[in-house]
C-alpha cells in the first residue's frame, strides 16, 4: 500500500481500526484530542462504537465492561488523565481482561503542562493502579513503528488476557510522518474468548468476571498464576533496537522521541571522534535487560537520557548491574533534550572533547 | 545531501500549518523522508502558529528543530523576532514584507522580502499568501517541486475545493517571480 501522510494521534486510531478495534471510550485531554476525534468520525464508519465519556473513571470502567464481553476496545488519554484511569487498569489485569490503552505523556506532575515528556515511565511500568500486576508496554519512537505495533498490542492484550499500554510523548502524538498501513500476520495463536460474558442462551453455566477474592488462598493462587503470565511476557514478549554499540566509549538508554534526538547526537559525536551507542527500549515493559550485555566491557559509561527527572535509570542500574558507572541526563515539564545537550553530557563523560 | 529544515512561522489563520504540510506531503510524493510537527502549545491559544519540517534523504532523526534551521519563513513580526535566531549561519529567511516592516538583523543569513499579502490581494483572494510564500521557498531551495506540492494540494483540497487549484498554483509562481526578480 502507498504511504500516507498522518498525525500521529490519527496514525494510532486508523491502526488500532485496521487491528479489530470495535469500541472506543475516552474523555477528553491535549496532546491526543485528535485519536478520540478520528475515532468518533471513523468507528460508525466501520460499525464500531465511540463514546465520550463523562469522565476517565467512567472511560475506562467501559473498557472493562466492553473487555468483559469480549470486545476488541481502547481507550486513550494524557498523563492525569491516565492517572485517573488507574483503579479501572488494576481492575481489568486483576480480572484478565485484554484492552489496549494510549497514554500521549505530558509534563508532570498534577495537572502539569501540555508539552511533550516521559514522566510516567514509572506509571506505566511499576503498576500504577494497586496490587501485583504488570502491563506489557510498548514505546515507539516512530510513526510508522506504531502503527506496525498497534496490531500486536491487540494480539498480546488477547494472548494474555492482560491489557496493554501504547506509550508516546506528545510529539508522536502531534507530529506527522509518512506511514504505511502494512498487511501482516498475527504470531499469536489467539485462543477462543470462552471466558467472556455474550450470554450462556441457557446452554452453560454463567461466566463471571470478578477482580474480588476474599479467600486469601486463593488470591494467592491467582497472583502466582499471573506472575507466571507475566514470566512468560518476560520471556516472549521484550523488543528493543541496540546501535553502534561496537566499540561503544558510552551508551545511552533513550526510547520513543528522546530515541531520535539521541540519535542525532550520536552521529555528531561520531564526526568529533567520539563513539557512543544506543539501546533503545521498545517495551519499557518488560525492560530489555539482555540488551546490557551487548554494551562493550571496556565501555565507560551507560547514560540515560529521559524527558523526565530520571525515572528509567532505576531499571538501568539493575540491568547494568554494577557493570558501568549509569548517569543521568533529562529535561522535563516539556523541555525537549536537544543534540547538544546530550552531547555536552557525553563529552562529560568522557573527560572532555578530543 | 538535501536536508532542509524549515520553520514555518505565523498568526492563527494565516495557513502556516498547511504551508509545512504541503512541504512534507510534496517530499513524501517523491520519495524523500519527511516530519511535519506543529506546535500546540499555550503560544498557540495567543494566536501564534509554526511548524518544523524536515525534508530528507535519509531518514529523520530528531524532529524538532532548535537552533538549526536551514530556512525560516516568516508570516508576521513576532515570528521574525522569535525564529530569526534559530537559523544557522548561511541559512535562508523569507519574510513577508507585507506584514513585516523591520529588516532581518543577521548579516550571515541571506533575507528574501516578499509582499505576500499584497500579492494575493492582488490575484483576488487574500488567503492564498502562505501559497506565495511557498512558491518563493520552492524557488529558492528546489526541497520539492511545484508539480508535487500541486499533487499534494489536491489530495488536500478534494473535489469541492479544486476550484481554487488554479489560484494556488499562480500563487505560488508570483512568489516565485519575486525571487527570480
């Protein structure tokens, strides 16, 4: 198919349409007014639902119901708006109901601002919500990387009965790139939604979908059971991009548009003689951990670079493992890194330019 | 190597949003890489508007342009004040002279002055500036060519706005004129 030329907030919803997506709740909030507005032009059009809720509490309670009944559904909002979302997310993984979710971040924390930041990595990847629970969180750095991975976040919410979380800053939700809308193949074995609840017509015995267990035995059992979900997700399910880590002096742990700014710096650095690497996290949950092993043993030091105060640098330090001293680098409230900031940091590091 | 990165810079209304998107649409028609981001920020509710966009051969790293812009084009005075230092030195500033009294202040930047306003005045519909403004752009830095900002300005426009096609098109070569001199 030919490219076209699309929002990234429009990108997210033609993608999450193409991927089976029926209904749509949400409420909404800058920067992603512009998914739940493509969703309530194009859903009719596809005999799908939208709705605007009263609120995010009462979106997001929608997604379960709808999960619940077996639907394809998704819900979007910005940082307090998924904030607000929280008690409905910790619901739906403690019940094993799919749903993907789209948080478009903005700068924290309260209300914030409207810009562009990654200030909810800790959010999205400790929880959130109350309880043992994880999501399986995917963070673009591209256009057309989210379109391509909205399909598999529908095929691993249904896989693992888990919702799912599609991270992006502002800037990918505002920004325009060429996409293309790709045919592919789903590479789960999807099973039959036999859990869901469409009615018994009298044939079989009720399903219910419950987050309560008051028995602590058997909540028990239940966290064990979806700690070996989340194994599994361990396992399976972790992507990232790791470049120009060869004779790395330093490298960075970047994702989403921080990822391409980085980028740029590496290749400027690279002209001034100095070379530095990139992982790039692609599910920040679960978090590329092998990736650490790849870094080159006489690297001098791994560097974060986040639009946040530092909230990745945790999960670097324990992948690094004492290995490389980790450093920080970030802006936040909506500051954008620039190149040369990143580079200024690397020089830093390495004990000045050469 | 092509590697333009351009502002576009303007009131609310003044089709600087669309002047970009004509840009990155027009690259993606031949092939060339493309980014297209708006700002929306609270500077947008005060009725200020711009846009970067980077036209490529390789692929796009950062999208965001900060003091590196190759040509800036600018709609009306604070746009002039705010984006004339992010361009980098030899870099190219159309301003629309029409709006903007003031010189550019920068010596190692090359200024092109084009009454778009006036022009498009001129040719009948006030709104089609950004399009003379554009057509000075292509002019000056070949990013893309007039046959496919055309191609793309269709797509853009449909069919109940293709009437107005041919406005766009001698929009855009007056202020190519201006720049041929």
């Amino acid at each position: 198919m030919a490219k076209v030329l699309m929002k990234g907030n429009e990108a997210i919803g033609a993608a999450a349409i193409k991927a089976g997506c029926k209904y749509f709740f949400g409420y909404p909030i800058t920067p992603q007014n512009e998914l739940p507005e493509y969703m309530s032009k194009e859903m009719p059009k596809v005999g799908g639902v939208f709705l605007q809720a009263e609120s995010e509490v009462a979106a997001i309670n929608m997604v379960y119901g709808a999960a619940g009944a077996g639907a394809r559904v998704m819900t979007s909002s910005s940082s307090p708006g998924i904030a607000l979302k929280q008690e409905g997310i910790t619901y739906i993984a403690g019940a094993e109901l799919p749903c993907v979710i789209v948080n478009i971040v903005r700068g924290g924390p309260g209300l914030g601002g409207i810009q562009p930041a990654q200030s909810d990595y800790n959010q999205v990847t400790r929880g959130g919500g109350n309880g043992d629970y994880k999501l399986l969180v995917y963070a673009p750095a591209n256009l057309q990387e989210m379109v391509d991975l909205m399909q598999e976040a529908f095929d691993a919410a249904d896989y693992y009965r888990n919702p799912v979380m599609m991270v992006g800053d502002g800037m990918i939700g505002q920004m325009m790139e060429p996409i293309e809308f790709k045919e592919s193949v789903s590479r789960f074995e999807l099973p039959l939604k036999d859990w869901a609840t469409t009615g018994t017509k009298g044939q079989r015995k009720p399903n219910i979908i419950n987050s309560l267990a008051l028995d602590p035995a058997e909540l028990e059992k239940h966290n064990i059971h979806l700690q070996e979900k989340y194994s599994a997700m361990k396992e399976n399910e972790v992507k990232y991009e790791a470049y120009n880590l060869e004779n790395a002096e330093v490298v960075i742990v970047a994702y989403g548009t921080t990822s391409r700014i980085v980028r740029n710096a590496i290749i400027d650095l690279k002209e001034q003689g100095i070379n530095v690497g990139l992982i790039r996290p692609i599910t920040l949950w679960p978090f590329p951990e092998k990736a650490f092993d790849l870094i080159p043993s006489d690297c001098k030091a791994v560097l974060s670079v986040e639009m946040s105060m530092g909230q990745m640098i945790d999960d670097i330090k324990i992948a690094v493992n004492g290995r490389y001293p980790v450093h920080f680098y970030g802006r936040s409230g909506g500051m954008i890194p620039t190149p040369e900031g990143v580079m200024n940091k690397v020089k830093e590091l390495v004990g000045g330019a050469k | 190597m092509l590697n333009e990165r351009v502002i576009c810079a303007g009131f609310g209304g003044q089709g600087v949003m669309l002047m970009g998107q004509l840009i990155s649409y027009a690259g993606m028609i031949e092939g060339k890489e493309v980014s297209w981001l708006p700002s929306y920020g609270p500077e947008m509710r005060g009725g200020t508007a711009n846009c970067s966009v980077m036209v490529s051969e390789r692929p796009i790293g950062s999208p965001v342009i900060t003091d590196d812009a190759t040509v800036a084009i600018v709609m009306n005075l604070p746009s002039l004040d705010k984006f004339e230092r992010d361009i980098i030195s030899g870099g190219k500033l159309l301003i629309n002279s029409s709006l903007i009294d003031k010189k550019a202040s920068r010596s190692d930047v090359t200024a092109y002055y084009v009454p778009a306003n006036e022009i498009a005045v001129d040719l009948g519909n006030p709104r089609v500036a950004n399009m003379v403004m554009l057509g000075a752009f292509l002019e000056l830095t070949k990013t893309v060519s007039v046959d496919a900002v055309m191609k793309a300005l269709k797509k853009v426009f449909g069919d109940s706005k293709a009437h107005l096609m041919a406005i766009n098109e001698e929009a855009m070569n007056r202020g190519a004129e201006i720049i041929k001199g």
